[in-house]
C-alpha cells in the first residue's frame, strides 16, 4: 500500500460521496472517526423483514413482518391510553398499539379495509397479539420486505 492508500484510509468521513456533516456526526458518536474505523465496525445484528408470517405463526418477542387488513379503530378519550387498531389476517387478529399518536395519523397509515403489511416486535396483552408503536407500515409490502436494518 502506498501513503496515500493510508492517508486516504485516515482522512475525514466527508470525503466519502454522500456523507455530510450530520452523518460525519452520527458516526463520530459512535467512535467512527475515519474511513478506516468505518471499514472495521462490522454490523451487531441482522433483520430480514422479507418474510411475510401469518398471525397464527407469530412468535412472541420476535420481530416479524404481517400483511393484514385494518377493522375497527379505537380512540380512547382518556389521557395517557394508547390509540389501538383492530387487524386481522385469515388466521387470526392482531391490535397494532400507537402511543403519543394522532389519530388522523393512525387512520392515515392504516386504513380500514385496506391491506396493509407490518413489521414489528410481536407480543401477547391480554391473550391477544399485538405490535407496539410500529415502525414500518405501508401499503405496498414490497417497500417493508424490501428494508433490512441493522
């Protein structure tokens, strides 16, 4: 390797195309001051939301990815209770719960009757399954099954 490679393996995270000041920020937080540190900070975990799971197959604590269709909202007037929409799919029924929501948010993203496809962490309340402030929602399953984070 020659001294530029070095230097060039040693130089500012600016330098590559796309990262700005904020992201240069962002992986300094997290000890990543150059290119070099970039190319050793290897991913921690894995999630492969391109699997579709039924509700009769879902496994709690686990995050998995269901494509279902919206029935019933339910807006509780009272401060602090959660926002809570009603799904199913052919096997079973799901609640998909949303804190601090808005509700023309929560009809927005889920609409009635629609088929919708889901990815979160899956958990029992009540005997009941159901998936706590989802982060991906989208009518079109192939953005969500498409995503992979780590």
């Amino acid at each position: 390797m020659t001294n530029n490679t070095y230097k060039y393996l040693l130089s500012d995270l600016k330098n590559l195309k796309g990262v700005g000041l904020k992201t240069s920020n962002l992986l300094k937080k997290k000890k990543i001051n150059n290119i070099f540190d970039l190319l050793w900070k290897l991913p921690k975990s894995y999630t492969d939301r391109s699997v579709s799971t039924k509700i009769k197959d879902l496994k709690i604590g686990e995050i998995q990815t269901i494509t279902l269709i919206p029935l019933k909202y339910n807006f509780p007037r009272i401060r602090n209770l959660p926002n809570k929409v009603s799904c199913e799919d052919e096997t079973g029924k799901l609640d998909c719960i949303f804190f601090n929501s808005f509700e023309g948010y929560v009809k927005k993203i889920l609409p009635l009757n629609t088929e919708v496809t889901v990815s979160g962490k899956v958990t029992r309340f009540k005997n009941k399954y159901q998936i706590t402030n989802n982060k991906y929602i989208s009518e079109d399953a192939s953005i969500i099954k498409n995503k992979h984070n780590k």
